[in-house]
C-alpha cells in the first residue's frame, strides 16, 4: 500500500499537542533524543536577551510554547507568531492567554512565503521549520528582508535520525549541510553567523551589518 502524503500544514494541523508534549510534558525519549529542540529554544532566547525590548517574529510559531519562553524571559516588547497551522494559533493563543501573556504577543494565520508584513522585527525566529521548507533561499531572503538585528534558524542535518523521519512523516522534509546553509546566506546583509551544532543538525544566529 502506497504511503499517504500530507502537505506541512496538514500534517502539523493535528499535531499542536503533541508538539507542545515535548515542552510541557517531556518524556524520557524527548529528553534523551530531541535535545535539538531544546537547544534552539536556549539559543533563541539568548538572542532575544542580547537586545533591549526587541520586537520578536517567531516564524512557524507551532504551539506557541516557546513564543511564551521567550517572552517571560526577556524584556521583548511584541512577539509576532505565524504559522499556517491554524490549530497551533488557536493553543499559542490559549497559551499565551493563560501565562498573562496576551497584550505581549499575537499569533496570526498565513504562510510566512506568502504574507505581507507590514512591519520589520529586530528579531527573528525559525525554529524546527526550515525542515519542511522545499525554497528555502526565498524563505532566508524574505527572513533577511523582515529582520533588522538577528535572525535564528535551526538546520537538520542529514542521517539516521532524518532517514526515520522520512520514513514516519508524512509530509516532504528537507536537510542541509554547513556548506549548504553557509550558501544560503551568502547573499544577506549580515555581518557574522555563528553555528551551534545540536544533535539533530544546527542552529545558525545570523547578525545584521
Ligand atoms: C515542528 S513545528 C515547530 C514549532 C515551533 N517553532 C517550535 O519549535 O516549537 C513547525 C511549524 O512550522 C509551521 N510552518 C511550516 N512552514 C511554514 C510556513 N511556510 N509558514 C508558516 N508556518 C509554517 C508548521 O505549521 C508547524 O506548526
């Protein structure tokens, strides 16, 4: 039998517990093996921590669960969340709702390709997303674009661990190497990226000139 196939939207549609499972609830898997996830949240905030009341767009936002992190650990003064999920904006409002986060944030619906912003972010944030991206030289350009002093991106690299999330996933999903993300941005206007490695790939902070 041929495997069903799901669009990124579709697939993380259904998942906005799940996903928020690995932060609130964390098994003894998630903490041994999705270090990653983990790793690029600490290493989002501390980019978010390097700036005084930065605004914040957290790009593929999901669950909103870090959008919350970040807030309640910086002086960030506007979050920005969108993803195209949009049971994730429903549980990233509900959530941010609950932590007394509400007038700090707000999460919208649309493709970050596709949406017309009407303002530029200090910061920006694309955490576990570029893994379902298939055009990601027009999604850095447009994060380039949109960003006025860091943006974030985390990178899986290819392997064991990217072969079963071929195998169990149902939408298309994507790796990148160093030299590969290094190309990505080659056309920025930025001064420096920094790479941290996590176990599942790497978290890039690329800095504005
Ligand atoms: C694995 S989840 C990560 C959620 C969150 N960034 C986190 O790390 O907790 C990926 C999210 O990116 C969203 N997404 C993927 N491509 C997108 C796009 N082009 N525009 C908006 N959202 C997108 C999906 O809907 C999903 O909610």
């Amino acid at each position: 039998m041929s495997k069903q196939t799901h669009t990124a939207q579709q697939y993380w549609d259904v998942r906005s517990d799940l996903f928020a499972s690995y932060y609130k609830k964390p098994s003894l898997f998630d903490k041994l093996f999705r270090q990653g996830i983990y790793t690029r949240t600490a290493v989002a905030l501390k980019t978010i921590q390097e700036y005084d009341k930065p605004t914040v767009l957290d790009i593929g936002s999901g669950p909103g669960v870090n959008s919350v992190t970040w807030l309640k650990n910086s002086n960030a003064s506007l979050l920005l969340g969108i993803d195209f999920a949009e049971s994730m904006n429903e549980y990233a409002r509900k959530n941010a709702k609950s932590e007394a986060l509400a007038d700090r944030c707000k999460f919208i619906e649309g493709d970050f390709m596709k949406h017309k912003f009407d303002q530029s972010f200090d910061i920006s944030v694309a955490v576990g997303v570029l893994d379902y991206i298939d055009d990601a030289a027009s999604f850095i350009k447009k994060m380039d674009a949109v960003t006025n002093k860091a943006f974030v991106v985390s990178w899986p690299k290819n392997g064991l661990r990217m072969a079963l999330r071929r195998y169990r996933y149902t939408c298309a999903v994507f790796h990148y190497t160093e030299k590969s993300i290094r190309d990505l941005h080659a056309n920025c206007n930025i001064k420096s990226i920094d790479f941290i490695p996590t176990n599942a790939g790497w978290v890039t902070i690329a800095r504005k000139k």
